[in-house]
C-alpha cells in the first residue's frame, strides 16, 4: 500500500474544494476567484455563510467568474462551523 505524503493531501484537498465550488455553482450559489499570482482565493456563499480557501494558482483547474464579494472576516473555525451547518442542514431537507 502506497502512503501519501502531504504534498498530495493537499492535491487532494484543493481538488475538493474546486468539487465543492462546481456542485455550488449549480445548486445557484455565488462562487468566484479573487485574482493572486500564485494563491488565489475560491469564495463559496453558502446558505449558512462565506467560505473561501487558498489555492495554488498551477492547481487551479476550474473556470471560476471573478468574486464580486469582500471576504467577510471568517477565521477557520468559524468557516468549518458554517459548512457543518450546512452539511447538516441539506441532510435535513433531503
């Protein structure tokens, strides 16, 4: 069994995150991009409030519009608690 290292758990990580962005997009969220040359930030708008990650720009491979927003002042916990409310609120609809 192979054992990954950390470079590709974060390979991994921001391909998630561009997942999660492209199932946003579609489900009629706002998402976007604030333009960095080498760290991009992915914005998310979710129900439950603003997430947003840095991605390294030669692992970017989604076609995000540019964000229109400001980020909001969200630290990581508070983003972690805004997308476990929302996993736990879209369970609830289903």
């Amino acid at each position: 069994m192979n054992e990954s290292v950390p470079s590709e758990a974060y390979c991994d990580r921001n391909l998630a995150v561009q997942t999660l962005a492209t199932i946003a997009i579609e489900m009629g969220l706002n998402v976007g991009i604030k333009k960095d040359d080498e760290w991009p930030i992915l914005y998310i708008d979710l129900p439950t409030g603003q997430v947003s990650w840095h991605i390294p720009a030669s692992e970017l491979i989604g076609k995000f519009s540019d964000y229109k927003g400001e980020w909001d002042g969200h630290d990581v916990e508070e983003k972690r608690n805004r997308m476990k409310k929302f996993i736990v609120k879209e369970r609830e609809v289903k």
